[in-house]
C-alpha cells in the first residue's frame, strides 16, 4: 500500500456519498449509484460465466462472538462453486487489465519497478478495484460487490446499514517467498471507525502454513503507524502513530497469540480493520493461491482525511 497524499485531519459522516449501500437482513437495501443500472454496467462481463445469485449464508451467536472479541472469524464454504469459478474469471480479467496502482512484485522489486512490471516472472499480485472504476475497467467485479458478502458482514459487526469501500485482489505464485508483514489495515484508509471491516474469500484451497496470520483481540490495541511493503519505510507524516510492537517476540514470549486458517476456496475470513495480520509466502511450489478482499464499513464509518501520507483511496478517487 505505498501511495498516499498529505491531507489536514478531518473526518465527515459518509452515509450521503455515492457508495453501494446494502441493507442487511430485516432492513430495506439502499443503493446509492448515480445515473448507472447494474445491468447495464455487466453488459461486458457476461460473455464469460453466468453472474450466480447471492446465497443465503447462516452466521450464528458464535461467529459473532469470534468475530467482537478476536477480531476474525473463519466461515467455511461461504461462497459456493458458482461464485468461486465467477470470481476466478473476474480475477483474471482484473490482472489483464491492470489498475494504475496495481503491483506486479518479484524477488528485486523496488520503488523503481513496482508498478512498472506486468504478469511474466512475479511471485506476486495485488490490486485495487473501486466502485467508480469497476464499470469501465472490471465490470465481472460488480456482481461481486453485490453480492452477499455485504449481508454476511453487517451481521457480524451489527450494523444496519453497509457502505461497499473496494476491493483488494491478490495474488501469490506458488513456491514464493514474499510475505505480507505484519500490520494494520484501517491506519493505510481515509476512513475511521469501529464498524470497518473486510470479508476476505479464498480462491483456491490454501494450507495453514500459507494463512493469513491474525493476533487474537489485537483491534483492541489501538492504531498504529503504516509501514510501505516494499521497504519498510514509516509513511511520511504519520508520526501521531505509535510504531507496531515487535509482534514476532510478543508470540515467542507468549504476549500474544496468532490465529491461522486452513482454507478451501469459497471459505471466508472476516476481520476487523485494526486487527494486526500478515501472511508468510507460498509453499505449494506447484499451485498458486488467489484470494479477494471486500472492504465495507458500517454505521459508525466515516471519511476519515488523515494527517500525512495515507494510500487508500487512491489520489483518482
């Protein structure tokens, strides 16, 4: 997440801006999408695989529990086989035709070079997709941010009304070695809040040596500095954050615990946006491993203009 701008502290209530609300169980959907009808804006997407229908997923007293007091919670087979070959097909379109930010990393990647490669010889892939983009450049994503995966996160953090934020689409070749380090979502956003969160979807079955890593309970510690992946700088202007502890000596020293995840694809891993995580490389020399991240927030989300650099949303949006 290396791009940011340097913006005055100021937060705003966001429920008026023209993002995708969706209304969870018992309450009325509200989609705010000026001047646009979804249909029209998948015209191109169909010519590959049938759009499937959002599916009715249980979240029981349980899930809310892990999810309020760890911070994530594993909901297997959440997405069925429909939307696991949909999304796979809408990934491959998002990597063919990559965002301005999109990042095609390798062994020697720099600054120079981060957003300047394309597919050959990377270990590994991300990219962002917002709502305003999604129609001109991956229109197949749209359905995706439609679908239940909205419903599934306003229950577990209680919120009545959802706003869709974007989506964040990765990629780790098999057998590489690039790791995700440890860190916080929520201090990279200009938004603020304790209703922010993210339904991440595994693409392809993933074993618990390649899990995401969370620290159990640790959205309760507070917000820490944002770090740039590809060198580990501090964001310029961020020093009102504290740096993150060493997280690797606390789970030696037992201070903390980290919580991992066997996954098959279609399974979800919901969490909180302050929850400390991060992710090793890819073992499975022979298989790559693509997942989905959806970001929403919820009744209590605002606009959040931090003081110095942040990098989501993009200067574009």
């Amino acid at each position: 997440l290396p791009f940011g701008l340097s913006f005055a502290t100021e937060c705003c209530d966001i429920s008026h801006m023209a993002l995708a609300m969706v209304a969870a169980p018992g309450f009325s959907a509200r989609t705010s999408c000026p001047g646009r009808r979804l249909g029209a804006q998948l015209s191109r997407s169909k010519a590959s695989l049938a759009v499937p229908k959002p599916s009715a997923v249980h979240v029981t007293a349980a899930h809310r529990k892990a999810y309020q007091e760890n911070g994530v919670v594993h909901i297997p087979g959440a997405f069925g086989e429909d939307w696991v070959h949909y999304m796979r097909d809408a990934f491959q379109q998002g990597m063919d035709k990559p965002g301005k930010y999109a990042e095609f990393i390798g062994k020697d990647t720099t600054w120079d070079t981060l957003f300047g490669a394309r597919a050959k010889d990377i270990e590994m892939f991300q990219d962002q997709v917002f709502y305003q983009q999604a129609a001109e450049r991956v229109p197949a994503w749209l359905p995706v941010f439609h679908s239940h995966a909205a419903h599934l996160i306003a229950q577990l953090m209680g919120s009545a009304r959802i706003s869709f934020f974007y989506l964040h689409a990765i990629l780790k070749q098999g057998g590489t070695e690039q790791a995700i380090p440890w860190h916080q979502d929520l201090p990279y956003w200009k938004v603020d809040g304790k209703q922010i969160g993210s339904v991440w979807i595994a693409l392809d079955d993933m074993p618990l040596a390649a899990s995401v890593r969370y620290v159990q309970g640790s959205h309760a510690w507070g917000l820490f500095r944002p770090q740039h992946f590809v060198d580990h700088s501090s964001y310029e202007g961020r020093e009102d954050l504290p740096l993150l502890p060493d997280v690797d000596a606390m789970l030696r020293q037992g201070q903390a615990k980290a919580l991992a995840f066997e996954v098959k694809a279609g399974d979800t891993l919901c969490f909180d946006a302050r929850i400390v995580h991060g992710s090793l490389g890819n073992p499975e020399a022979r298989h790559e491993h693509r997942r989905v991240a959806l970001r929403f927030g919820g009744d209590d989300a605002v606009y959040c203009n931090r003081g110095g650099e942040t990098a989501i949303p993009t200067p574009e949006i």
